[in-house]
C-alpha cells in the first residue's frame, strides 16, 4: 500500500497525496476498478483551492503503486505539453 495516502474521496479513488512538477501542483491516486486492477486518477489543482481531473487513463495496472507512477507520469505529460517541452523530459 501506498503511504501518507489522504482519506478516500469517494468513486472508489483511494491514495491521494500531493505531487508538485515545474510549479504545478497535483493530487495522484489510483481507481480500484477490480480487485486486481487500479485505474490512474489524476487531478490539477488551481491557485484558487479548485480541482479539475486529467483525462483518464484508460489502461488498467496491476497494482495501486503503479497506477499511482503512471499518475504522476500523466501529471509530468500535462505540464511539459503546455510549457513548450511537449517531448517531455521524465
């Protein structure tokens, strides 16, 4: 399991914790879609205290830790395509 997980939001998004890429801030987790499969659930937050999700990935994991990388990869993905590094730098 993950650690310093925040509480579960509900939609069955558990793991949350803060993620911070080039002055951008995120919350990264992951979606039990099955017992054995998680889904990346990614979200930007806004200087105002708002949240709007990144689309979501579709590819299901094996596990929450890797659901949770590939969050964080699509976090990563979503500022380098809007700060004019669109090849992204990982």
């Amino acid at each position: 399991m993950i650690e310093n997980r925040t509480t579960d939001i509900g939609d069955g998004i558990t793991g949350l914790i803060p993620f911070a890429y080039r002055g951008w801030a995120f919350l990264c987790g992951a979606k039990e879609r099955s017992p054995d499969a998680f889904q990346p659930v990614t979200l930007r937050l806004s200087d105002g205290g708002g949240q709007t999700a990144l689309p979501e990935d579709t590819e299901p994991y094996a596990t929450e830790a890797e659901a949770l990388r590939h969050a964080q990869q699509q976090a990563m993905r979503w500022v380098n395509d809007r700060t004019g590094d669109g090849q992204g730098q990982f």
